[in-house]
C-alpha cells in the first residue's frame, strides 16, 4: 500500500475577475494517506470548495499540481450540498445511474445498486422517488450513486449543510458507519474521503485529521490530528479532550 494516495503542491486558484482575478487558493500543499478521513474547514470564501474541485479535476489550478498515487485518472466519487436526485427516477434507478452511463451489464449493476441500497439503510425504498425521501435519505442516495462505482476517493462538499441539526447529526453516525464498512477497497488499498465542512464538531467528529485553511486566498493554518478512538459516540463529543480539540481549530480559525 502506497504510504500517500493523493499529493497536492503548491495549488493556486485565481479566477479572473477583470480586476487583477479573484485569489481563491494561494500556495496549498498537503497529502492524504489511503483510509484517511480529512475534513477541510475555514472561514466562508476561503476557498474550501475550489480546492475540493481541484482535486476531482472540475476546476484547473492556475498553478501546482495534484498527484495520485493510484494513476492520472483515478477514480471520484462526487457528494455536494445537494443531493442533485434526478426526480424522474427511483431511488435504485438514481443509484444505478453511474453503472449505465459506463454501460455495465445490467445484472451486475442492479445487483451492485442493491448492495449500495443496502449499505445506506434504504432497504424497502429502492422504489420511491426523491419527493418521497427527507433530506437525510436523499443524501444517502447521493452518497451510495457516488460509492457504487467504487471510487479511489469520495469528496465531500458540505453534504449536510442543508439538513436541520438532529438530522445532521444522525448522518454524522450513518456517514461514519458508512465509511467503515466500505474501507477495505478492490486491490488492497483502502477507502479515502475528504470531507468539506464548515462545523468544528463535524470534523472533529468524523475526521483523522483537520485540514484549516486561512481568509481568501486560502492556505493551510493548520494540519490537526484528530486522536480520539473509533468507533466514536455522541458521548465523546461532550469529553474534555473534544472540547481541547475544537478550541484549537476555533482558535485557527479565528
């Protein structure tokens, strides 16, 4: 197993502007090992979704370059905000989407949309339409379409943003159960997720390591190992230790 699976050097973003262009990312660098769970945070306009889409290859740095261990082309899985369903589908028939696009063989791709179904708990739903889901379930489809063709790395742009706090917290547990369960990957490596989020208790919740990027343009503050045990419970969020965590990524913040 490759000791990085993802190097990033040096990533500039400027958008033009006609004004001198906009500075979105200034000088980033920073790796990420195979299984790590990395949540990027930071202040709002710092950048923190550019530089997911540089490393999904969406957006092109203006300078820098990211490299993968697994090759030029590897595999993304893509969650956003939204769960961006397409409404005149089904919930297996959305899941199953990737697959058909690639044109795998129907049978192994139902059978693969059935795991998926299974493994983000909408076994009975595979047959209800996304006005028939609450926002936790459609995120779980956005999170199973984008797990089914069993990427090399899951980015995640604020997939809870938009869901009320109770409901937010219970996909910290369904997300982190999720990623436990998927680690083990096709050719002996592991699962990698990077995970924008604009909630300290999120990342610290959910993540390995913390990753604060500084006001627009964005660079790195602070590379914060998260050292609390897993499986972690709601319980640990409440410990003192959490609280010594969470006061130093404010404090990076600022």
């Amino acid at each position: 197993m490759p000791e990085t699976l993802l190097t990033a050097r040096d990533l500039t973003v400027t958008f033009p502007d006609g004004n001198g262009g906009l500075h979105a990312l200034g000088a980033v660098s920073f790796s990420v090992a195979p299984q790590e769970f990395v949540c990027v945070i930071g202040p709002s306009g710092s950048g923190k979704s550019t530089l997911l889409r540089v490393l999904a290859g969406l957006i092109q740095p203006s300078s820098g370059v990211v490299d993968y261990a697994c090759g030029s082309s590897p595999r993304i899985g893509f969650v956003f905000q939204q769960a961006n369903l397409m409404p005149w589908r089904t919930v297996h028939e959305n899941i199953v989407l990737p697959l058909e696009v690639n044109g795998e063989n129907a049978q192994s791709a139902n059978q693969k949309a059935q795991e998926m179904v299974d493994l983000v708990g909408l076994a009975g739903f595979e047959n209800a339409y996304p006005r028939d889901l609450s926002g936790g379930m459609a995120q779980r489809v956005a999170i199973a379409r984008a797990l089914i063709h069993d990427p090399d790395i899951l980015l995640l742009d604020e997939p809870f943003g938009s869901l009320d706090a109770l409901t937010r917290e219970r996909m910290w547990m369904e997300l982190s159960r999720i990623w436990q369960a998927r680690r083990p990957h096709r050719d002996g490596s592991s699962k990698t997720v990077i995970m924008v989020t604009h909630s300290i208790s999120e990342a610290l919740f959910l993540a390995d390591r913390v990753l604060v990027l500084t006001a627009r343009p964005g660079k790195i503050r602070l590379d914060l190992t998260v050292d609390l045990p897993r499986p972690r419970s709601d319980e640990m969020r409440y410990t003192p230790h959490f609280g010594k965590l969470a006061r130093q990524l404010k404090d990076a913040i600022g």
